[in-house]
C-alpha cells in the first residue's frame, strides 16, 4: 500500500534535486524512496557529494594530466631534505 509523506524544503533545493534526478533519469519521488529504503535498511544516515571540477580548474590540469601521461616536467622522489637540496642545486 502506497501513503504519502508531505516535507517542507526550500524551493530551490527542491528544483535543483529535481533537475539532478531527471539528468538520472529518475523522479524525485524514485530518489526518496530509494533513499528511504536504504536508511531502513543500514540504520544510518549518510551524505555524500560527488565532487566535481569546475571547468576552469579542469581547464587548468588538462595541462599537467598530459604532462603526467607523457612523463615530462615531473620531478624525481624524494625521500629526504638531502635529495631534495641536491635536486635543487641541479636545476
């Protein structure tokens, strides 16, 4: 048997999670109900947030991922103040 359940929340966290659940392809009725079910199940309360880059962070280590892949500007380990004053004085 179906009920209802009435919640206030702020409006525009209610668009936003609305918005989120259809780009899943999901309602916001399925994503409360999913979550409901998981909190009787585990008997917790979780909170994630997936984080996510902005476009001018990820426009920035678009550089240095490339850099990484192709092993270029990357320094050597170091494990001590030593090799670290002696990979400086090398520069």
């Amino acid at each position: 048997m179906k009920t209802l359940i009435n919640i206030k929340t702020d409006r525009d966290v209610k668009i936003s999670a609305q918005k989120l659940a259809k780009e899943l392809g999901l309602s916001l009725s399925a994503v409360v109900n999913a979550y409901l079910k998981q909190f009787v199940r585990s008997q917790a309360v979780d909170f994630s947030v997936a984080p996510r880059m902005s476009p001018e962070l990820e426009k920035l280590l678009g550089p240095i991922e490339y850099d990484i892949a192709c092993g270029k500007n990357l320094s050597p380990a170091m494990t001590s103040a030593k090799d670290i004053d002696e990979y400086f004085k090398s520069l």
